[in-house]
C-alpha cells in the first residue's frame, strides 16, 4: 500500500519523523540498523534530528563547533531524497544548554558578548546548511508551562531579559535563512492541565506579532497522552480548537512537530494499548487535520525500538511503552492505520 508521506502528499502535506544515528549510521558505524533505516524512507518525506543540531551536540566548547555528527545525518536524508527541518536553534532552558554555558564568563559587556554568541550560533549554523533546510524551529519550549512565564537562561540573563533573547533569535534566523518556515516549538496540548502553558504561548505569539517579530508557524511538538475513561473528550477538543483558532486567527501557520502517544491510564495488554492509543491518534488527527494551515506532520520516532518515552517516563507497571506508529520489531500497529486514514 501506499506510505504515509504518499498519502499526505495526497492531501497537500508532508510527513515525517525524528531520526537518531542509527538509521544513518552516524552514531558509529556498528549502530546502523538497515531495517530502521528502510523503514524511514519508506515511509516518509522529510526527517528531523532526534538531537544532532541542539547547541549541546553542536557547541562542545565556547569557541568550538561539532558538526560531524549531524552532517553525515542530513548527507544520508539528501542521498534518500528525504527533507531535513531543523531542530532547534535555541532551546531555552538551561537544562538543555550547554554545561559550559552556565559558568561562561560574558566579560564586561555582558549584553553584547551574549548577543553575539546567539547570532554567531544562529548564523553559523543557517549558513552551513542554506536551502537544504527549509523549516526551522528557532526556538524550542521557552514558557514555563505552571505559570505561562517565559523562562531565563544564562545566555539570557546575559542578554538581559528573555524577550529580547527570542526575537534576536528569530530575527537573526530570518535573515540567515530568509527561504525558512521558521517555527516556534512547543508541547502545551489539548490534555487537561496545559491551560496555563497554553495561555503563556498565545501571549508570547501575540507578543511576537506586536513586534514584528518573523515567527511564521507554530510547532505543536504532541507529546500527547491518553485519558482516564470518562474524560470529557467533547470538552477537550472544545479547549483545543479555541487555542488553535486563536493561533491561526493571528496568521500563524501550524507544525505538528513531535507526535507520539504516551498509553497512560490503560492495562499492560498490548492489543488493548494499541488500540487505545490508535484511536486516540486518530481523534487528534482528525481535529489538526481540520486546519488547512498545517502541512506537515514528524512523528518523534517511527519505532517504539528507539522511542525517548521508555527512558523519560517508563510505564509504572513495568511494561514497555508503545508510543509509535510502528513496534519495536518494525510491525505496523494500529496507530498506523489510523495515521494512513487520517490522511
Ligand atoms: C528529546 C530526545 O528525544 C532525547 O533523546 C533527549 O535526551 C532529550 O530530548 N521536546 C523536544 C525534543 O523538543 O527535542 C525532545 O527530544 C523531546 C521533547
């Protein structure tokens, strides 16, 4: 049958996922998995780097770029014919900084060094890679999701204050890569409890707009997660449309950036999570497919094999995550399925 990027190329979009070095091969040579490999593209049409282009893999040093890894990762999507967006150029956390930057000495003129470091990444790094890179997420989750606030970071304490962080960023990103869909990243989501994360990136787009700052799209990263039986699904997507008509409503376009299902509130049987999590999927779909101003969907993996929920919250009952389209055998799952009829 047809691929899923064949079937979104039907309707006028895109599909993809995030690759790590083992479809590529980067991570060293041994790790490549052919099987993996063969399942991205036959699959999809663009992939985004699991982690390759975060400033932690790029930015060993102050004075010093790695780019090793993530160019034989996008010489292996240009040979598969496979489009490569960027991920991310500034993700605003000091967590997800470099370890040397919260020590980095900005000199005297704390301001103009920490500007010029950020534009000095943000150029270095559109440069290098010109029109091979046609979608970036300049800046990755910078609200605070308890409070709505913006997050500081070294780098911006430096810069003096989080604002003016993000709009050099976008600033800058716009004219090192003026052909670039440039896309604000983030994981607030239709679930219960994101009402304050999704307030803070309305009035950080809303900010944006004010400025004049070049933001064309948002990325609805879709960490998603499925709800206790009984939750109020009506509701939800009520919520949901109301956010995504206030963000397309101030012209913004929509990226579903990061798509995977995390089986919360289910029994281990894996038929009974499978199912759960594809109808899931397809509810959701069905609701962002309804915006004409989304083109293109990555999952955050193809396989639940290599998928970053096992390590970063395990199921409690001991039993593997599955928050893939397909199983850690490369087996078609149900959440396939609902992804191909969605299309
Ligand atoms: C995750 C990767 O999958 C992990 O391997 C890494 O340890 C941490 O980052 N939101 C994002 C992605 O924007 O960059 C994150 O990726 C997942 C959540």
């Amino acid at each position: 049958g047809p691929s899923l990027d064949t079937l979104a190329k039907a309707r006028g979009m895109r599909f993809g996922t995030a690759v790590n070095g083992r479809p590529a091969g980067t991570d060293s040579g041994s790790r490549a998995n052919p099987a993996y490999a063969a399942l991205v593209t036959g699959e999809c049409g663009l992939v985004v780097a699991e982690n390759e282009m975060k400033w932690q893999a790029l930015r060993p040093a102050p004075d010093r770029f790695d780019f090793a890894r993530f160019d034989a990762m996008i010489d292996w999507a240009d040979r598969q014919h496979l489009a490569m967006r960027g991920h991310n150029l500034l993700w605003h956390q000091d967590k997800w900084l470099p370890r040397w930057m919260a020590t980095h000495d900005f000199g005297r003129d704390r301001r103009r060094a920490g500007e010029r470091m950020l534009v000095q990444h943000i150029e270095t790094v559109c440069r290098r890679y010109g029109r091979r890179i046609r979608s970036y997420d300049v800046v990755n989750e910078a609200v605070t999701p308890a409070t709505g606030a913006l997050y500081d970071t070294a780098l911006s304490r430096a810069i003096g204050g989080a604002e003016p962080t993000l709009d050099l960023a976008f600033r800058t990103a716009r004219a090192a890569a003026p052909h670039a869909q440039l896309v604000y990243n983030d994981y607030m989501s239709w679930e219960p409890g994101n009402d304050r994360h999704r307030a803070g990136v309305l009035t950080l787009l809303e900010g944006f707009k004010a400025r004049g700052v070049p933001v064309d799209a948002l990325g609805v990263q879709s960490h998603i997660m499925t709800q206790p039986a009984g939750s109020d699904a009506t509701a939800r997507e009520a919520e949901w449309r109301r956010f995504l008509d206030a963000v397309t409503g101030m012209g913004y376009g929509l990226v579903i950036t990061e798509l995977d299902v995390r089986d919360n509130n289910l029994p281990a049987d894996p038929n009974v999570r499978d199912r759960a999590v594809a109808d899931y999927t397809r509810a959701y779909c069905d609701l962002m497919f309804s915006y004409p101003q989304l083109r293109d969907v990555l999952v955050w993996g193809m396989s639940d094999r290599y998928s970053w929920i096992e390590g970063f919250e395990p199921r409690k009952d001991g039993a593997r995550r599955r928050p893939c389209p397909y199983d850690d055998r490369f087996n078609p799952k149900p959440m396939r399925d609902s992804l191909a009829a969605a299309f």
